[in-house]
C-alpha cells in the first residue's frame, strides 16, 4: 500500500503546530497504523530528519497511551479499537489520512501527537482509596456480591483511561471516564464506606481540570474502545445528587 500522511507536528506546547505531508510507501496491510509509524519514522531518520513523536506502549490494547484521532476519529474507523490494534487493512492503497493528537483543554500537547493526560491521574487520585480489612488473603467468598453489581463493576472497570471519550467530545467532557471510575467501586459492598466522599472529589477535581460539561451527544460512547456505555454517567450524576444531599445533612446535624 501507497499512502499519504497528513501529520500533526509540534514542537512544544508554547509553539504552534500545523500539519506536515509525508508518504508512506510500501505499507503491509497486515501491519498496525503503530507499526506503520514506526516504519515512518524509521525513514524520517534515514534521511536526517526528526521522527513523529507519538505515545505507546503495550501495543495489546490494555495500556491505553495509544491515543490519536485518525482521520478525525478518536483511535480511527473501527469501532471498540485502539490505535496499536488498528490494522492497514481497514485503509485502502492510495489513502489520504490525517493523524492528530488529542483536542482537549485538559490535554495539552507534549510534543507532536503526545498529550499530557495527567488531569486524569488527579482524578483519580481524588478518589481516594477503598477502606478493608488488611492482613491475609480473604475467601473469595466473604463479601457476596450480587452478580449484577459484579458485572456493572467490571464493565466500567475496563476503562483504560486513553482520553478518547474526551477528544471525540465536542464540549471535552471527562463525564463517561470519571463516571467508569466511580462506578466500578461505588457499586460494590467495598467502597460503600467512602462513597459520597468518593464521588464529590472526583467530580470536584475533574471540574478543576477544566473539563468541559456534558451534554449527552454520545461520541464518548460511541469511540470508547471498551465499549464503556453512557449509563456510567448518569449512574455518577445520581451518586453525586445521593451525595450532596448526605453532605447537606451532615451539616444541618441531621
């Protein structure tokens, strides 16, 4: 496959980018678009010129650094797909396509397609922690989990964190992933005991971040390469009304 690259470049933060053309030839179709970056940017240094920086790491779909827009999609055109697992055989030989970073206020750019997404370890951090019993391995057994917790748990908890959701959201909203981190413990009988709090610093520190509001058009959803559903959201909105109202009591002594 013959294609063109139509390449987010920029040097730092401080610094204007624009796009820059290069051709990418004799691509395998069986390759990864990381894989084919690689092969770029092999090239570019061949001829003395500066790679594309670009952020990766497991390249299996779990670490979640592979963050691009592709063709202004977030991770590209296959759906509940990473970027390091997007193959070339879902392009065509003479492709045109256009690679950029993450848009977002709370993502600024590090360098090229790099983005600094470490608004999200704040908010995650603000979460706090789970309050158990400390000491030997507990029986799986010995808190009972009804299954249906168990399963809305898991799913948000396959949040990977990569920012889709946040740069394929017109309003650069951070609702479905900060909604997936308070689901996946405030739903089970662990984080009970730290479950207002839990959900008012996490909101609280997300909105800080400067993360845009949610007005539920569904494209974080829709990019999700997990596939995580907008229920998280409204699960978290109802979590942080339970919270409030528990606060205000609190305060009236109540």
């Amino acid at each position: 496959m013959d294609l063109t690259l139509r390449v987010w470049r920029q040097k730092n933060s401080n610094t204007p980018g624009k796009l820059v053309t290069y051709k990418a030839d004799d691509i395998s179709p069986d390759m990864s678009f990381l894989e084919m970056i690689d092969i770029v940017n092999e090239r570019l240094e061949e001829s003395g010129e500066e790679p594309i920086a670009f952020d990766h790491d497991c390249r299996e779909g779990i670490c979640g650094m592979c963050g691009l827009m592709i063709n202004g999609v977030a991770h590209g055109p296959q759906r509940a797909t990473t970027a390091c697992q997007l193959h070339m055989r879902h392009f065509k030989d003479g492709d045109t396509i256009t690679i950029e970073p993450w848009r977002a206020k709370a993502f600024p750019v590090i360098k090229d397609l790099m983005v600094d997404r470490s608004s999200f370890d704040r908010i995650i951090q603000a979460g706090g922690y789970i309050s158990v019993a400390t000491g030997g391995t507990p029986d799986a057994n010995a808190v009972l989990i009804p299954k249906e917790k168990a399963d809305i748990s898991m799913d948000a908890a396959s949040c990977i964190g990569c920012g889709a959701c946040v740069a394929a959201c017109p309003n650069g909203s951070a609702m479905l992933f900060t909604g997936a981190k308070v689901t996946h413990l405030n739903v089970l009988p662990q984080g009970q005991v730290e479950r207002a709090d839990r959900v008012r610093n996490m909101v609280e520190q997300m909105d800080k971040e400067g993360f845009g509001s949610c007005t539920n058009i569904g494209e974080c959803a829709a990019v999700c390469p997990k596939e995580i559903k907008m229920d998280v959201i409204s699960r978290m909105n109802g979590e942080m009304i339970r919270a409030t109202f528990a606060g205000n009591g609190r305060k009236n002594g109540q």
